[in-house]
C-alpha cells in the first residue's frame, strides 16, 4: 500500500500533514463543487437544502456565505454561472466548468483516503474508549441498521477494488505501469 495507505501507529497523530490541512480548508468548496457536479447545475437556494440535508439540519451556511463562495468558484473558473428568468424574477444556475471537473476529482480522490483515516481513527479511539472504560454498547435496536449502514460501504470499497483490479490488469496485458 502506498504511504497513504500505510496504516498508523498508535502514537501517531498525524499520518499525512498535507492531507489532513485539505481535509478541513476546503470542505464547503468542495461540498459546493459536489452537488452542483451531481446535480448537473443548481442555483443557491438548491445548493442550500442539498447542504442542509447531508448535514442532517446540524449546519447550513448563510446565503452571505454561500453567494461569496459561489462569487469565488467562479472567479477560479472552476463554475460558471448563468442567468435565468422565470417571469421577472432573475434566477442564476451554476455548472462545473472543465476546471471545476478536474478539481473535483482530485478532492474525490482525496475524499476515499480521508475515508480510511477516518475508518482508522474511529476504530482507535473505540479501543481507547473501551480500554478506558467509556465504551458505548449498541442498542440492539440500531444494530440491525449499523450492519446495512457496514454492508453498503463495503459493497461500495468492493466495487472500487474490482474496478481498480480490472485496471491494473489491462495494464499489465498492454504492458505499462502507469
């Protein structure tokens, strides 16, 4: 596995200094980035909601926050916005240009390592919990659901390591590494 990948020890903190400042400098860019690429464009009040619902109602931006993120993107190029009028009311939808694209990638891809380190964190501070004596015991009731919640992020990493298998072995029939 590459250092990435590398699992920690369990004095460490820090497994990638770089990548843990990426994880939370820029997790409104790429969320906004995110559900305009989903949703194909969206305008600020969708952007909003979509917002709102994947943190459960815990966190929304104000619009002042959100339209002074959508101003930046822009100025980045990475959206584009265009205007709309429904009667006399001016509405603008933002897309993701070729730049905003390639940006989300990049942060997809740093979003799966997150993933492991996240995976990897919860499971040492559970040990600790539980070696300290503060363990928490799963109702019975949300067991049923944490086994489907398991389940579809393994089906999930299953798919992506048979993809990435299928890759590796077409390169290796054509004979590149890279």
């Amino acid at each position: 596995m590459g250092e990435l990948y590398k699992p920690f020890a369990e004095d460490d903190i820090m497994p990638n200094d770089n990548l843990i400042r990426n994880l939370f400098t820029v997790p409104l860019k790429n969320l906004i980035l995110l559900i305009i690429g989903l949703k194909g464009e969206a305008h600020g009040y969708e952007i909003l909601k979509e917002i709102e619902k994947i943190t459960f109602g815990n966190w929304k931006p104000s619009h002042g926050n959100l339209y002074t993120m959508l101003n930046k993107l822009a100025e980045e190029g990475l959206i584009e916005p265009r205007e709309e009028y429904r009667g006399k009311r001016r509405i603008v939808k933002y897309a993701l240009t070729e730049k905003g694209w390639l940006h989300l990638q990049e942060a997809n891809e740093i979003a799966l390592k997150s993933l492991y380190l996240a995976v990897q964190y919860h499971e040492r501070l559970r040990e600790k919990l539980r070696r300290m004596g503060y363990a928490k015991e799963i109702p019975a009731e949300a067991i049923e659901d944490y086994i489907k919640l398991l389940d579809g992020i393994i089906d999930i990493l299953e798919e992506k390591k048979r993809e990435l298998e299928e890759i590796k072995r077409e390169k290796e029939l054509r004979g590149t590494g890279s």
